[in-house]
C-alpha cells in the first residue's frame, strides 16, 4: 500500500471482529471522549484515561454487570 495502511483493526481481517472493536471505539467516542482536545498529547491523555475507566469501572452488560478487568482477573487467578 502507498501509505502503509493496514484497513482492519483485527489480527485477521476477521470482520466480526472488527465489528466488536467499532462497537468499542463508538463507546470509547461516546461516553469518555465528550470534548475536542487541542494537542494530540490532550488526546493520548483523554483516550488513556477512557480506556481505564472502561476496563476498570464500567460494568458490562454482556459480563454479567462485572468490568472487564474483574472478568480477566477472575479468569487468570
């Protein structure tokens, strides 16, 4: 590719899972992210931010009410 552009988000073009990362990024967008930030080292700072609160302090439907940290805690104690 020209500009070295890899199109999936996945590990094998696998577009279920693909789909399960858009599903991420547009909570990511929604919820966390709610302002423009002026400098792309605002934004690592916010996305870093987001990401911790989503894995460690939202709880998921789809894990029984149970954040994903807990859910992988649980899974590798």
């Amino acid at each position: 590719m020209k500009n070295q552009i890899t199109p999936s988000m996945t590990d094998g073009y696998d577009h279920y899972q693909n789909a399960l990362a858009e599903r991420v990024n547009g909570i990511l967008k929604q919820e966390f992210i709610l302002h423009r930030c002026k400098t792309f080292e605002d934004l690592a700072k916010l996305f870093n931010e987001a990401i911790n609160a989503y894995n460690t302090m939202r709880p998921h439907i789809a894990l029984a009410m149970q954040t994903p940290e807990c859910v992988h805690q649980k899974a590798s104690g």
